[in-house]
C-alpha cells in the first residue's frame, strides 16, 4: 500500500470522541509544522498582553502626570495588540483551512508557507470575515449571558419560595438542578450560534466564495453541530488550563518562596519578573492548542460535507475518475474544492478492472 493510501483520510461521519481524537493524533503527527503556523499571531498577542498588564500596574502607583500619560497609552497599544493578535489568530486559522483539508483529503503536505500564502492571497476577505465572526461571537455571548442570568435568577427565588413549604434541603437541591439544566441549554444555545459561522474560512479557502456568501454557506452547513463542537471547546478550555497549570506551576512555586502576593486581585503589586512570566506563560498555553482548533474545524467541515452532501463519494470517485467538471458551486455536481489556482496532486488513474469506485463486478 503507498504512502497515500496509508495517510487517507477515512471519510465517515464523525462523532464528538472521534473528532477529538482525530484531531490530537493529526496534532501530535504535524506538532512543530503546526505551532510555526500559529506561533506569530500568538507573539503578538503575547506582547500586547505584556504591554497592557505593565500599563494597567502602573497606572495606580505613579505619581507623575507625564508617567500617568505614558502608561495610559502603553496599556492602549497593549490591548490593541492584544485584540489584534488575536484577530490575527482567526485570520492564520482561516488561512491554514485550504491547506489542512488538502491534507486530510489527498496528504498534501501541511506548510507554514503554504498558509502564509493564502492568508496573503484573501487577507481583506478574511480580515472582514473575523471581524463579522467577533461581532456574532460577541452578540452570541451576551445572549447566552442573559439567559444564564435569568435563569440564575429563577432558580436563586424559586428556591426561596420553595423553601416556605418544604425542607431547605430539598428547596435547595431542586434549585441546584433546575440552575445546572438551564446553565447547560444557555451553553447549548452558545454554541449553537456560534457554530452558525464555524465554516465561513472554509467556505472562503476552500470553496473560493466571498466573506458574505461564505456566511450563507457556513449557515447551510451547519445543522446538528453543537454538540461536537460543544465537546471540542470544553476539551479545549480544559486542555489549554491544565497546560497552563503545568507550566505555571514552578514558576508560582518560586514566586511563592520569594513572598509575591499571587492574588489576581494583587496584579499592580506583582513584580516585574511575574508578571512577564505569567503572560508568556499564558500565551504559551494559547499556542499549544490553537493548532487543535484548526484542525477540529478542517475535520468538522469534512464531516458536515460528508454528512449533508456525499462528499465522501465525490471524493473516491475523483480519485478512480477523470477530474469533476468545473460547474456552479450551487449546483448538486460541483466539485468539493473551488477551481482557483493552487497545486493539487495529479488525478489518479481509474483502477485496472476499470469500474466505477472499485466495485467488482
């Protein structure tokens, strides 16, 4: 069997387990590949970070007009740097999608350049579509916010009231459980519309659509999403956190034997050396994991296409047939990569007996 056999993408529908899995392993095999891709925009972030906590610890401890002036602008630039490295972020996460479905689908190597030059080649496309995306992000968690308010709220007096006529004990644990089912149909409802514009990259990368176009795209294709990436998210936060904590850990062991007071109460007291130290840190744990985010996307586009439209058929037939016809993307025949210029892999040819997809006859 070749190496392209051997590397294929098996093309079935993904469940949430299987997604994370997948994703770790196509991680774990294009590790270093993959944190050059997401390391520049995190550096950015990571300065804004840094620039943005000396300004804020300052700013109540000088005494200075001139100085007070001076640290209000460096916490400015900071987060300014902050938001747009991780604007940037989104920008080298669309940009990397061409390049890893490639890779998923015919073991196109994975290349930070080749990123790079499609984030180049649709930069004001994708700088509008991730600004679109924090706006509905944005709007998605005040919604979700208000919901788990209210609901905190319903279950804090329905368990007041409750308690009137019934045992505390019992008043509170009906209350504890009616809080945690609504918190989880308020984060449900999170990811629902967050995962309305989870493929707009792809659709943009992939299909070749513009940012507006590929926002109708991305909202056809995704129906039954949140669950999957619901799991993903919170596989994700508790990665990203516990790297944090691994990492953190030495470093607030010798802040602790060194008397600094680590309260994130206490930020404007911290030392210097914390609280670079705490940034980069924090910021290194961003980057070990942005990479699953890419990759969970690519393979949670793969799977909505397989599930919704037979791309997995398309597929084996473009690999035993000559190559789809170059029709309307709307069309129920058009081919699952856009025609724009790249460099695909030439055709494979049809299998000795000749019939179509393999079958025997």
């Amino acid at each position: 069997m070749s190496a392209y056999a051997a590397n294929q993408l098996s093309l079935v529908p993904l469940g949430a387990g299987d997604l994370i899995d997948r994703a770790i392993r196509l991680y774990r095999r294009n590790f270093f590949i993959l944190i050059r891709i997401a390391a520049p925009p995190v550096v950015v972030a990571a300065a804004g970070s840094i620039l943005s906590a000396f300004g804020a610890r300052e700013l109540t401890s000088t005494s200075s007009a001139a100085s007070l002036l001076a640290f209000i602008l460096l916490l400015i630039v900071g987060v300014i740097l902050w938001c747009g490295g991780n604007i940037f972020s989104l920008i080298v996460m669309g940009g990397a999608t061409r390049n890893l479905v490639m890779h998923l689908l015919s073991n196109e190597p994975v290349s930070a350049r080749t990123t790079y030059r499609a984030v180049k080649s649709r930069f004001w496309g994708l700088l509008g579509a991730a600004l679109i995306m924090v706006v509905w992000l944005g709007i998605c968690v005040v919604i979700a916010f208000i919901g788990w308010y209210i609901v905190f709220a319903v279950a804090i007096f329905g368990s007041v009231v409750l308690g009137q006529a019934a045992p505390v004990w019992l008043s509170a644990t009906i209350g504890t459980i009616c809080f945690l089912a609504g918190s989880a149909l308020c984060l449900w409802v999170l990811f629902f519309l967050v995962g309305r514009i989870a493929y707009v990259p792809q659709a943009m990368l992939v299909e070749g659509k513009g940012v507006f176009e590929a926002i109708g795209r991305s909202f056809s294709l995704a129906s039954g999403n949140a669950r999957r990436l619901m799991a993903m998210a919170l596989f994700a936060f508790f990665a990203t956190y516990s790297a944090l904590w691994i990492l953190i850990v030495p470093l607030g062991w010798f802040a602790y034997l060194s008397g600094v007071n680590m309260s994130p109460f206490n930020q404007a007291e911290w030392p210097a050396w914390y609280t670079v130290g705490y940034n980069v840190i924090l910021q290194v744990s961003h980057l070990l994991l942005a990479p699953v985010w890419m990759l969970g996307l690519s393979l949670l586009y793969v799977d909505e296409r397989v599930r919704h439209e037979g791309y997995d058929i398309e597929l084996m037939a473009a690999r035993q047939l000559s190559a789809m016809p170059d029709v309307a993307v709307v069309s129920p025949l058009a081919p699952a990569l856009s025609q724009g210029p790249r460099n695909l892999p030439p055709p494979r040819a049809p299998m000795s007996t000749g019939s179509v997809l393999g079958l025997q006859r």
